[in-house]
C-alpha cells in the first residue's frame, strides 16, 4: 500500500519500502527478549528473530533493497548487553547480508539500544546517535523530538495498534502504521513494531503524548491515519480521531 | 480387586479389634459405634485399603482414626513405637487440620493420663504452609507418629530427604475429603506424590480414604489406591455409608405462580421464608451459590429482620482466615443464629450443631445437595433437614428433579482428570531432585497413579524434552532446562542449582488469581474484578461493582476502563464466573421430566386454556398431577411447573426434551436469534454452542454471538442477515458433519479461555514462574502476552506438552467435549431428533436463556475475511458518525 510517493508499507507486514534510498524500515525488534524474560523467571520459546527474519525474507522478495534502515529499540536490555541480543544481531546482520543481499544496516539508536556499539563493530552497519538524515528523509526513533526536520518523518517507538469491536462485540487488536503530516507540514510515518511480543498500543484508546512527545503539539495523533496490517494485506481503517468517535 | 462391604461388623467384633486401652477409652466416650465405624475397626485390623464416604456427624474420621491408634497403643505397649512417622493424614484444607490437629491431640493426652504405666506416648504433628520453620526444624529431630499435613506440604517433604527418612516405617496414609481431590488437578497431583512416596518407602502402605458421597464409588477408589507395577488396581473395600443417616429434604417454592410474579414479591417471600426457618430453629446454615450472594442474603436478613452481629455471619473464600476462623468458632459454641456461606461451609470443617440447611438457588448436583444437606443435623441418628428455596423458572424444574433422583439415590457422577501434563512436569522435576531415573523406570512409577494409568509413553517423553530445555537452542539450556535428561541413555536426574528452589516456591496447582484494576475515565481507581468477568465484557456491558453501576468502555492488558452508568440495569450478572455447571446425568433427568410430563400433558390443552395459564388457574388433570404429587416439592412449586410447561406448549406447541433437541429461530429488536433447546449442561452446551457458531458464522459470512447456559444456547447475527428455517435446518447438518475437535481447536485459539488456562498451566509446568531467585513474580507480568506466548510455543511445536494439555483441559475438564461428541452423534443418527421452528418473540422455555446466558463471540474461521468484515463494518460506522 502506497503511503506517500516514494513511501510504501509492503502488504500485510510491518515494513515500509522507501524507494529514493533503496532501503527497508522496520522499528522496534527488541532482539533478546525471550532470554532476558528467562533470566526473570518465564522461560519462553525463542521465536522473536525468527518471526524478524520471516518477516524481512518476504519484505526483501518484494522490495529488492540493499539498504535496512532499523528505526530504534534493536535490543531490549537498558542498562546491558545481553548475550543474547548480540548473538542474535550477530546472527541477525549475517543473515541480511547473506540470505538478503543487504549491503548496509543503519542503525538509529533508540531508548532501549545503550550500549549498542559493543554488537556493532561488523562491518556494513552504521549506527546513528539520535537521528538520520538522507535525501529528505529523516528517521528517529520517537522517545524525543527529532532535531532535525525534513520532508518525510519516520519513526518508531510508539508500538501503534488499534483496538476495534466488531458489530456483535469481538475484539481485535490490529498493529498499524500511522501516516499524517507534522503541525510544521512534514509528512510523517510512525512504524508499528516487528518485534514478535510487542502487541502493540492501542493509539484510539489510549493517550500517547506521554509516549512520543511529538503528538505533543507538533502533530495531532486524532488525524493520522491508521493503516492496519491484515493477513497478507494493508487495510484503511480511518483515521485516528474517526476511530476515537465511533460507538464501539 | 474393588469390592462393596455390605454387612457391617458385630459391635464386639468391631471393638475386639482394638488395644485394651484404646477400647476403654472409646467405651468411655461413646456408647456405641456409628455405622462407618462398624466395617472399618475390622478392616484396619486386617490391613486393608479402604474408601469410607459417610455425612458429616458419622464418626467418620474417628473410624478411620480408632484403628490407627490402636495400632500404634499395641506397639507403644510392646516397646516398638519410635519417634518415627507411621501415618500421615492429607486433607485439603487448613482449617480441617487443625481441626483434626486438636481432635487428636485430646483424646491422646486423656488416655495417657489414665495409664499408670511408663509407656511411650503416641505423638501427633502438623506441617502445612503455616507451620513456622523453628516447628518443622523441630519435627526434623523429634518427628511426630501422626502427621497431618496437606498435598502441598506433603509435595515438599518428598524433596526433603532428611524428613524422608522418618518416614520409611510408614504403615497407613488416610485421605480425607477425597470428593473435593478425586475431580481437579490437586488431587492428581496428590495421587502422584502418594505413589512417589509409596516407591521411596519401598512398599505398599495401608490406605484410607475419607469424603462426602461420590459416583462412580468404584472410580473414588481407584484414585486412592492405585495401581500396581503389573498394572491391576491395588485392592480397595468401600464402605458406603452415605444413606445411613436420616434425610428430609424438598423443593420450597416462594410464590404460586414464579412465572409471572414480579420480582420484588418473589424476593420478598424468600426472605420471608428464610427468616421463618431461622425463627423456628435454633441453628440454621444457608447456601448461596456464589459469594456475591452470600453477601446479599445477609444484608437483606440484616436489612429486613434486623439481626445484629451476634447472630448471623457470612463465611467464604474471599473473607480473611481470621473473620472465618471466628465464624466457625461461633457455630461451634452454639452462639450463631445463621450463618451463610458460598461454599467454605460445605467441606468437613466442625461447625458444631446445625439444625436446618437452606440451600438458595440450584446447587447443580445432586451429590452437592446431599453433602450440603448433611451438614445438619449433627450425630448420625439425627435426622439431616434441607430445602432448596427456587429463585426462577428453570431453577425449579431443575432443583425438583434434582430432589426426587436424590430421593431415588441417583447421584451424578465425577470425573478423575487423565493425563495432566502440567502437573507431571512438576512432579518430574521434584523426582529428578531425588535420584537418577531410567526412563521405564519412572514411567512405570507414574502410571501407578490412577489419573496416569492411561498415559502415552509419547507424552511422558515430550515432557522430558520440555524439561530438559530442547525447545531452546544448547547455549540457552544452561537457564532454561530443569531437569538433566540424556536421550541416548534414557535417562534423567538433577540439572542446576536453581531447580530446587524453583521446585519448593513453584509448587501446587491453584493458580494465582488475577485481579483486573477497574478505573474510571479519571484513570482513577475504582475497584477491582476477575479476570473471567472482564473476559465476557464488551463495551457497553453495564455492571454493578461495590454497590455502584458502570459502564464497560475498553480494557488494556489489566486494566478495565468504565463510565458511570448510574440508574441503569445492569446487563451482565454478577456472579456470571462463580456460577457452577449443572452435571450432565441431572441435564438427561431433567429431560425425561420434561418429556414425562409434557406427554401428560400434551393434547389435552386448548387454546381456550390461555386465559386460565396466564392467571395461574388452571388445574393439573390427574396424569400430570401424579408425576407432580410423587415429587419431593411444595404446592407453589407443582403449580408453578405446570403453568410453567402450559405456557410452552400453548406457545411453541413442543417442549424439548433429553431426546428432542428444539431449534427455535427468533429474533429481538436488532438481531435474528437461534435458540437451541438442548438441556444438556454448560459443559456440553459450551463444545456444542461453538460448532454451531462457527458453520452459522461460515454460512452467514458473520461473526456470531452466543448465549449458553445449562438449559441450552442462542446464537445470534445481525437482522440483516436473514436466515429462514430451511438455512437453518441446512446449517444444522452440516454442522453434523464437521470436524468437532478440528474445528473446535482452531476456534479455541483465539479465545480468552484459551489464554487463561494456558497461562495457568505454563505456572504449572515451571514454564512461567510464580517466584524465581526469591522473588515473586507478579501476575501481571506473568499475564503479559500469554497469547502470543502460546502461538510462540505453536510455533516450535504445535505437539508441545503445555498446549497439549492446554486443549486436554478445555475440552474434557472445562467443557465436556466426549459427551457432546455423543450428542452429536445422537443427532446424526437420529436417535436424538431435532426440530426447527420459527417465532416471534422467544418461547418461554428460553426465556432465562435469553436474559441470563453466559456470552461469548465466535469469530469467522478465516481471519483474512474476518479482518475485511471488521474494516467493513468499522468504515460504515465511522460514515454513519459523521
């Protein structure tokens, strides 16, 4: 589904295609999750990279990029590198440019990446302090404000998903992108997360000026619109606001 | 071999068995034996396993205890008896053991006290989570000869090998309350601790089993006893004792006409009747189904009769030990007028003398009304007195069928869970901690437990894979395996420092309750609910909670978020997850009843009869009268019914029954309902209910909502779906021909059931623990995605043991999934008919169906086309608001 001239959300995953730059977004992988959750006592089944790299295999067949630009939040751990998120970077960067022909990884560090120069001495990967800029494009994670401005915005961090009911009550939680412009007229995306536990929040139930300062006052989280990722498709559900003031 | 003992023992005979000194003591206390004491004095001097159901006031703790101790005077007297353990009694409560604790206790101090000799006195000791680590250092030293304690503890000592040794001259191991452990995980797990213990003494020791009646008895036995290396049962002699005390019950119905009366009156004449049973005793027990209600009843006898604190008292699960402590201590003296319970009063705890027992509302088994009833009337040649007061419509039906099968002895029957992986893993692991295992060893070890004779070598394998870390690559197994298992061996033993510890603070099967925060618009905090209620809320759903009404807007992860809807009436019940099944055999009673009386009755209704039915006037003919007059029920009650069934025939022209399932296509103001009239309980209603769903909501292209209670289902999609009677007789058989356990499983999926239970059981397994390194973990955090952690788990291995028994739980312990398969094929093969026929407006057979059903939504199967309907529906109503 086509986002913006030059900006598309690949069917059904939660991955954008930026053509000018030849390159995948994703955001929010939170790679070692399931070891640091073992260390806390739930031991579970380690699934999360797989899911990733399932994911970026069926984005990669599509969109042919050798570019992965990695929006934040690529470890899980704040105050330490885990084993298990650099094995799994490890692993993770091996396969990208082996299996994918991925020539360069571009990491934008996020709240949860402290440390991440000790995983990211291979060669290939860049890793960018607060920001990145390209082509007028700019990506930062979402925890700040970005400092810089551009013409397309894309960010991460916010986990997106709505929550709808349907006409005799289901629930369904969705994960989605939100697409929108900036009170300064940029056009901005914010990514939903690819990392497998991360369910997402629900951004028509709930406040989220708390979690990305941005819909503080530069942009208003009630007009984006939410792209929701379906099973092998991206669907329109409306915007934000519109979702907030349907009778459930 | 299992046998039935029939005729009791001589009195002499009986008391010939025992120690002089034990004798003289009992002689002295009581003049005669009690009728569970006649058989079991003989058959603990023979050595023998027994199964004693008996009402409370039979003596029968004392029959098994007597023998014991006799015992134990004879090698105390010959200077044999040392400070070993020779019996170990397990009950699961507390209170019960202390209980037995100081009823032990007393008696051993006054026969000693008359006994000049220097003998060696027989000792008694409790250990449960209560008892202080300085006691149990103690018992280490000095370990008691009696030893009282519950599953759990008992779980624990097996991995405490110092306490293990005082253990190796064990000679009897008594099981009370075997009706409360033989049906759900913490009595399978207490029959594998017993078979774990039997093996690590090296041989069979006697064993007794105590409880409230139970059907199969056979079945009861089997799971005391067990099994042995060559597979037969082990003996067992049951002593049925259950109808050896008096019994007057009946069905009490407050108005003559509770179809039509308003409920104000209906509720004004319970507790009218309440109060005269109260006035007219000197100590009465009341039964609510639930805890909501209990504390109701004692408002409104508060509020109405203005008892004060002395006399009346509430006692359930969700007050404080100490508060439940104090009411039973209460009744003990004599001192309570009433007292009101959910089901904390029902087990064997001493409550002194009760003279009446009110049960409100249906107890959903007959075996419960007998055990609830039998707490009155306190010696055994006292005769137990009860009532059911009916609240509803269907209530009364059901509660007078229950009483006359009571009358008749007929009691539903229980079932052993086979096979529950979660609790084996625990048990596994504790075994591991003890020794290295060959694996036919311990496999053969585990089937000695009856809920595991069954077990599939290939599952007790998956466990061992699971435990031992192989669903995780080898540089994770250092955390995650528990146990050390080699496969080219075959054998397994103790993996890691943690396991331990992680086997001590882990162990049990009662999960952890979940309390979901409910908050206001405010995000402020309002009170709190269960997870199962918020599980069957959707926005919309208006509910009482602390005395106020709320509107149900959204919930994110623990959290419920709610609007006042003060004024409003509530839609949902309060005690919607409290609410027992009722049991199947009942359900199939019923029915009968229903066909008896309604073919008594069929052809000789007119339409001209309206006017008299809706006034309540007409009069029974002398057919239905019989089948009425041979009921234990009161004048308001067979009046009730009758009109009650008048009514449905008038309207509906058929009454369903055990074997004519009625298919009624209705409607209400937005949606077309279809009613399935099939009495058969919740259990299998539930397993039914989504098969219908799901072929409805593939034929419909629609999601369906569901209504399910005991009597039978509804399914309902929008009006503009329109359905006609041939669509549903078309629906109904091609649901004949699905897949149940296919379809079945690929909707549980994604159900909030399913969520729980596997959360539930992964705390079971070790998989998510409840306290590691010392701390506890939260159940919030253990709660966080448990869904995703089951497709995860799916994902590596859809055979993977949790999710095995994940499924295993819902379709045979939560629904009954065999049964319903049964129906089924009972509809397939026409030996149950159905029926399809339209209405306008419900028929009042649905009636309580309609207002009060549990409710659920059954997703469309492909959830591409689901997700496309949601978007549909979700644009048209983002346009419509705009």
């Amino acid at each position: 589904m086509r986002i913006f001239e030059g900006v598309e959300a690949l069917d059904g995953l939660p991955v954008l295609h930026i053509r000018d730059l030849n390159a995948l977004a994703c955001s929010d992988l939170h790679l070692g999750y399931e070891g640091r959750m073992a260390d806390r006592g739930a031991f579970l089944p380690k699934v999360n990279l797989r899911h990733i790299k399932d994911i970026l295999r069926r984005a990669n067949e599509k969109a042919h990029a050798d570019v992965i630009i990695i929006n934040g939040d690529v470890k899980n751990e704040f105050s330490t590198v885990h084993t298990d998120e650099l094995n799994e970077f490890i692993e993770l960067a091996g396969f990208l440019a082996k299996d994918l022909g991925i020539s360069k990884i571009i990491v934008v560090k996020g709240n949860h990446d402290n440390f991440i120069n000790r995983m990211t001495w291979r060669e290939g990967i860049e890793v960018h302090e607060q920001e990145f800029l390209a082509d007028g494009f700019l990506f930062f994670h979402g925890e700040k404000l970005p400092r810089s401005h551009a013409e397309t915005m894309v960010m991460g961090h916010l986990h997106p998903a709505i929550t709808v009911y349907d006409d005799v009550g289901a629930r369904e939680k969705l994960r989605c992108f939100l697409s929108g412009s900036t009170a300064g007229g940029s056009r901005l995306v914010v990514l939903p997360a690819i990392s497998y536990f991360a369910e997402g929040v629900s951004v028509n139930l709930e406040g989220v000026s708390g979690i990305a300062p941005i819909f503080k006052r530069h942009a208003d989280i009630d007009k984006m619109k939410a792209l929701c990722i379906g099973e092998g498709e991206t669907l329109g559900f409306g915007s934000v606001g519109e979702l907030k003031g349907i009778e459930n | 071999m299992i046998e039935y003992c029939t005729s009791p023992y001589s009195r002499e005979e009986s008391l010939d068995c025992l120690n002089p000194f034990i004798r003289k003591w009992f002689e002295g206390k009581y003049s005669e034996l009690t009728p569970p004491q006649r058989y079991s004095f003989k058959l603990t001097k023979e050595g023998k396993n027994i199964l004693i159901t008996a009402p409370t006031g039979s003596g029968k703790t004392f029959s098994a205890f007597t023998g014991i101790l006799s015992d134990l005077m004879d090698m105390s007297v010959e200077g044999k008896l040392e400070d070993k353990i020779y019996c170990v009694y397990v009950s699961p409560l507390r209170a019960l053991n202390n209980d037995i604790y100081r009823n032990l206790s007393g008696p051993l101090e006054q026969i000693f006290s008359r006994i000049a000799l220097p003998l060696k006195k027989v000792t008694v000791g409790i250990r449960t989570g209560d008892t202080p680590q300085k006691d149990r250092q103690r018992m280490l030293k000095k370990p008691p000869n009696i030893l009282v304690t519950t599953p759990e503890s008992l779980a624990i000592i097996l991995n405490s090998p110092r306490f293990m040794e005082n253990m190796m001259s064990l000679k009897y191991l008594i099981v009370d309350e075997i009706h409360e452990l033989a049906n759900n995980k913490r009595g399978v797990h207490l029959s594998l601790s017993v078979e774990r213990l039997c093996d690590m003494v090296g041989r069979d020791f006697m064993r007794i089993g105590l409880g409230a009646t139970l059907n199969p008895l056979d079945e009861a036995a089997r799971f005391l006893v067990g099994h042995r290396d060559d597979g037969a049962e082990r003996d067992c002699m049951i002593v049925d004792a259950t109808w050896d005390k008096n019994m007057e019950f009946g069905v009490m119905c407050p108005v003559a006409d509770i179809v039509n009366e308003s409920d104000e009156k209906v509720e004004n004449s319970i507790y009218k009747r309440i109060n005269d049973v109260i006035t007219e005793n000197k100590t009465t027990l009341v039964f609510t189904n639930t805890r909501s209600g209990t504390e109701r009843v004692v408002y409104n006898l508060v509020k109405r009769f203005k008892y004060g604190e002395e006399s009346i008292a509430a006692h359930h699960g969700s007050l404080s030990r100490e508060v439940r402590l104090g009411v039973e201590e209460l009744l003990k003296k004599g001192k309570l007028r009433v007292a009101v319970s959910s089901t904390s009063l029902e087990l064997g705890i001493d409550i002194g003398s009760i003279d009446n027992v009110i049960q409100i509302g249906s107890p959903k088994s007959v075996a419960r009304a007998i055990q609830r009833f039998g707490r009155s009337g306190h010696s055994f040649k006292d005769t137990a007195k009860g009532e059911i007061i009916v609240t509803n419509r269907d209530d009364l039906v059901e509660c007078s069928v229950m009483l006359d099968a009571a009358k008749k002895r007929h009691i539903d029957s229980f079932r052993v869970p086979r096979n529950a992986l979660d609790v084996l893993a625990q048990h596994l692991v504790g075994m591991s901690q003890n020794k290295r295992w060959t694996v036919d060893e311990a496999y053969s070890l585990v089937r000695h437990a009856h809920p595991y004779h069954s077990l599939d070598k290939k599952d007790f394998m998956s466990l061992l894979e699971y435990l031992s870390g192989m669903f995780v690559g080898l540089e994770s197994r250092r955390v995650y395996a528990k146990i050390w298992y080699d496969e080219k061996e075959r054998a397994f033993g103790r993996r890691g420092k943690l396991t331990k510890l992680i086997y001590f603070m882990n162990i049990g099967t009662i999960p952890d309750e979940v309390a979901i925060d409910v908050m206001n618009r405010e995000n402020k905090w309002i009170g709190s609910i269960e997870e199962e209620f918020l599980s069957r809320l959707k926005p919309g759903d208006v509910f009482a909670l602390g005395g106020k009404i709320y509107r149900f807007e959204y919930a994110k992860v623990m959290k419920a978020y709610v609007s006042d809807a003060a004024g409003q009436v509530p839609t949902i019940p309060p005690w919607y997850s409290e609410q027992l099944p009722l049991t199947y055999e009942l359900a199939v009673e019923i029915g009968k009843f229903r066909e008896a009386l309604s073919s008594a009755m069929q052809g000789r209704l007119k339409k001209s009869h309206a006017a008299k039915i809706s006034k309540n006037t007409l009069m029974p003919d002398a057919k239905a009268l019989g089948i009425l007059d041979s009921m234990p029920i009161d004048k308001n009650a067979k009046s009730s019914i009758f009109h009650y069934f008048a009514e449905q025939l008038l309207f509906a022209k058929h009454v369903p029954n055990d074997r004519l399932v009625l298919v009624e296509r209705s409607r209400d103001d937005e949606r077309t309902l279809v009613i399935f009239h099939s009495l058969y309980g919740r259990r299998v209603n539930d397993a039914l209910s989504r098969i219908f769903a799901i072929t409805l909501g593939d034929e419909s292209n629609s999601d369906v909502a569901v209504n399910v209670n005991d009597n039978g289902f509804i399914l309902a999609v929008p009006l503009s779906k329109k359905l006609s009677g041939r669509d549903i007789d078309r629906m109904v058989r091609s649901a004949l021909e699905a897949d149940m356990e296919h379809t079945l499983k690929s909707n549980i999926r994604r159900t909030e059931m399913l969520r729980r239970r596997f959360r539930y059981n992964a705390a079971r397994s070790f998989m998510i623990l409840r306290n590691y390194k010392g701390k506890k973990i939260s159940v919030r955090k253990q709660q966080i995605n448990s869904q995703l952690i089951f497709k995860a788990a799916e994902e590596i291995n859809p055979n993977f043991p949790i999710i095995k028994e994940t499924y295993r739980e819902i379709f045979e312990d939560v629904m009954d999934l065999p049964r319903a398969k049964g129906i089924m094929d009972g509809l397939k093969s026409g030996s149950i008919k159905y029926k399809v026929i339209e209405t306008d407006v419900p028929s009042p057979f649905s009636h309580m169906l309609v207002t009060m059903g549990e409710s659920d939504v059954i997703m469309m199967k492909d959830r591409r086309k689901h997700i496309r309907e949601l978007r549909r529906q979700v644009l048209s109503r983002i346009r419509k608001g705009a």
